[in-house]
C-alpha cells in the first residue's frame, strides 16, 4: 500500500459521501456533553485534540464546517511534522476548517472506524460523512489544493459557516437538490439507508441517465455493505481474501473495505486480479462490483482510469 494515496482533488462533484464509513458504535459511545470542539488548542486556534469521549461532538461540528482528522502516534515524527503543517495551513483558513487531533495508541477504536492502517493518516467529515484524504507526508501546496477542493464540496452541500458564527461570503449557493436526491440525502444524514435507496433509485428509473443519482445509489449500496460487516467479519474477510484467491465473497468484500478506508488503489487492483484470473459468473460478478466502485471513487479519478486500462488488459 502507498504511504501517499491522496484523492484526486478534481471533480469535487459528488464526493461528499465517497469512503463514508458507520461511525454509530463509536457515536453511541461518546459522552452527551464534552469540552467545546472549538476551543483553542496548541499552534492553531481551530485545533483541538479528540478522543473517543468527545468525538461525537466534533463529527456534530462537521454540520457546520468541514473537519480535518489527522490520525496519529506520538511514537512517529512523521506524524508530528505533518500535524504540525496541518496546524498551519488550517490557521490560514481562518475557521472555514477545524482539526482534530487524534492519538490512535489512546484512542484506537477511531483509527478502527476509519479503516487507517498507517499512521499518520488524514481524513475529513462533511456533515458527518468522511472523505479520505491521504496518508503519510504531502507537500504543503498539495494539502492546501485538497483542503480548497473539500470547502468546494462542503459549500454545494450548504456547509458554509466558520467557527466564529458567520457564514463565509465568498461560499457559492448551492442550486436546490432534486426532491428524489434530497429525500435520498436526507435519509442519509438519518442513517435510513434503505431509504436513500429507494429515492435514488425512483431517480433513476424517472430519468436512467441521471449521473448523480447513479453515483448516490452506488455510494449507499458500499454504506450498506460495509455496515453490515464488523471488525471480527472484516478480519475473517481479509484473511480468507489472503488464503484463497476463489473466494469472490471475501474479494468483494474486502474491496468494499478498501474504498471505505480509503485505499482505493488496492481495492481497485484486487478485483482487477480477480477477474483476470477468473471466468463465468463469478468473473461478471467481480467486473460489475469494479464498476460501482468506479462510481463510488469518482470516473475522472486517475485511480480510475488506471484501473479502466489494468481492466481492459485483463478481460482482452
């Protein structure tokens, strides 16, 4: 796996819920009432650092500008140089961005629900969504592109605010949503998956090229999956994937877990693996599983496209 797997910050249309994953086991966890997330805290006044007491509180906070996770170990200098440059850039924002710092040896089951396998890994939660970022260390004029594209995001999903009240009047109103996306997006913000399906789904049968429909639906149809599988099923999976390249079950699966923790490249490249090894039905499976994936990641994503070339090779 690559230590620096950024998402593309090209097309910020739709990503708002690419890589989510089910925070509820840790939600239900947290205190009712924390220190504000807010607060002041260490070189950036929009910094604070977040434990599994008062993470619910900051994913609340993403309701009004978009957060920034920085995952970490106070064991890693790498992880202290790149906190350190987050710190910085989020100052230069100016409260459109808060930080949340977390320590993973203290506060691991954040790391879990994230899916990070390496610190330091950033992530960041729009309206309670997460969007991967990157992992290791990245230029600071590449966080700061990332970090623009995330306020472009959370602007077209009426997150406009900053953390001294006002709203930032540079941000772009968002046109309305079509009543069948808001329903379908509104049930997602109530955890109603099913619903959310049935309204993108009602979308598509109303107008079947309607591209964002399509991309909503295959971004709820990966939330469903994933919440089904716990971390004890997801170790089986991986381990199964590992032993026995037939399985299609744990392949799936496993990809699934991928794209949620933000390692596209390596879910992507999983089912390419497969389906070139493989033929019949289970091959069909795997292609039309890559496929929705490619809708979950983004067709103009370079991870995509180069995926797009590895697939034609294998089935030609």
């Amino acid at each position: 796996m690559s230590q620096n797997s950024p998402m593309s910050p090209n097309g910020p249309s739709g990503i708002n819920l690419r890589g989510a994953v089910d925070l509820s086991a840790l939600k239900n966890r947290a205190a009712a009432t924390t220190a504000a997330a807010g607060a002041p805290a260490g070189a950036s006044p929009y910094a604070v650092d977040v434990n599994e007491q008062s993470f619910q509180e900051f994913v609340q906070l993403s309701q009004q500008v978009p957060v920034v996770v920085a995952l970490g170990s106070a064991r890693s200098q790498q992880s202290a140089t790149v906190t350190a440059l987050l710190e910085k850039i989020i100052n230069e924002f100016g409260g459109k961005l808060a930080l949340g710092r977390v320590d993973v040896d203290s506060s691991p089951q954040i790391a879990q629900a994230f899916g990070a396998t390496a610190v330091p890994t950033v992530v960041a939660l729009i309206k309670g969504q997460p969007v991967p970022m990157f992992e290791g260390e990245l230029p600071e004029e590449q966080v700061k592109e990332f970090f623009n594209e995330l306020l472009k995001v959370a602007a077209s999903n009426g997150v406009t605010g900053n953390l001294g009240g006002a709203k930032d009047p540079a941000a772009t109103e968002a046109p309305p949503l079509p009543p069948l996306h808001q329903a379908a997006r509104d049930a997602i913000d109530a955890g109603d998956l099913e619903t959310a399906q049935t309204s993108y789904e009602k979308a598509l049968a109303e107008k079947p090229n309607d591209a964002d429909a399509k991309i909503g639906l295959a971004q709820v149809h990966l939330m469903r999956r994933t919440a089904e599988i716990n971390v004890l099923q997801a170790e089986e999976f991986r381990t199964r994937a590992a032993g026995d390249t037939d399985d299609l079950d744990a392949a799936l699966a496993v990809a699934d877990l991928d794209v949620t923790g933000g390692h596209v490249e390596d879910a992507l490249a999983r089912l390419v693996k497969y389906i070139a090894l493989h033929f019949g039905p289970e091959r069909e499976d795997a292609r039309l599983r890559l496929l929705e994936l490619y809708d979950v990641v983004g067709v103009s994503d370079p991870r995509v496209s180069a995926s797009r070339q590895a697939l034609a090779r294998a089935l030609f």
